[in-house]
C-alpha cells in the first residue's frame, strides 16, 4: 500500500496565534526546510491547521511532521469538518530537527486538519506534510467486461 503526494500544497494553512514577521503559519507547508512557523508566545494548546477549502475534504492517513528541534514535543492530530468540533486521529511526539512519520487508519474525510500541542510550550514546525492512501489496484477496474465468442459454421 502506498500513499498519494502531499496534499497540503496549495492549501490555507492557519495557527492559532499570529507569529512574528517570517515566522507566519505559510511556512510550514512551503516545502523549505530553512523556514518555520512558531507559535507567538508559550501557551496550552498551541494549534496550526489545513484547511482544504469549502466543499473539499480528504481523508489523511499519513502525516509527516519536521519540527524545530524540541519545539513540537507530544501533540494530537485531529480531524475537523466545521472548523470547530475535532475528531483525534493520532497521537505521537516529535522532538528531533528530523522528518517524522505517523501512519494511522482515518476512514473519514475531513476538510480541517490540525496538529496541537496540549502541554504549555513554544511550538515551531518547519514543514508539515498529509498523504492519503492510494488504492492498492493502481488503476480503475473496468464495471463490466462483454465477451464475444464467434461461432464458424
């Protein structure tokens, strides 16, 4: 089984706090290691979030996560489709200036997609990517096959 190309590119991405200047919440989906999104100031429940837009969802099942050193640690990913009431899909901790990556089983298509950190803290990620799991036949399968057998008389 694998999983599609990142899906974030493109996308809005928002946080809850507004970060100094060159620190915006864009720059953890601009596929650059050398620039980040931090959190403004040390709080409980620092989140940033992707928003796939209206009338769009997609249903996540891989998420990669490069962090700012320690400045992830222990955080949840969750699912949204109202942008306010949020499902868990995974929890891990990422604390190393490295990629990380969490595969979790999601059936559920979501249109918001965020990772928060409960614990009080600064949070600065430096890129983050969600995938989808490709269909394991590579291809369309055909509805209906008609088979034609002449007969030589």
């Amino acid at each position: 089984m694998g999983y599609t190309s990142d899906l974030t590119t493109g996308k809005v991405i928002e946080a809850n706090e507004l970060a100094s200047p060159g620190e915006e919440a864009e720059k953890a989906i601009d596929d650059n290691l050398t620039t980040y999104w931090q959190s403004k100031r040390s709080m409980s429940n620092n989140w940033i979030r992707v928003d796939f837009g209206a009338g769009n969802t997609e249903t996540i099942t891989k998420l990669r996560v490069h962090p700012v050193t320690t400045f992830l640690g222990t955080f949840t990913f969750q699912g949204s489709n109202d942008g306010a009431a949020y499902t868990d899909l995974t929890s891990g901790t990422a604390s190393t200036d490295a990629w990380h990556d969490f595969e979790f089983t999601n059936t559920t298509a979501y249109r918001y997609y965020r990772i928060i950190r409960p614990a009080s803290g600064w949070v600065a990620i430096k890129e983050i990517e969600m995938m989808a799991t490709e269909a394991e036949s590579g291809g369309q399968v055909p509805s209906r096959i008609i088979l034609t057998i002449g007969l030589g008389l």
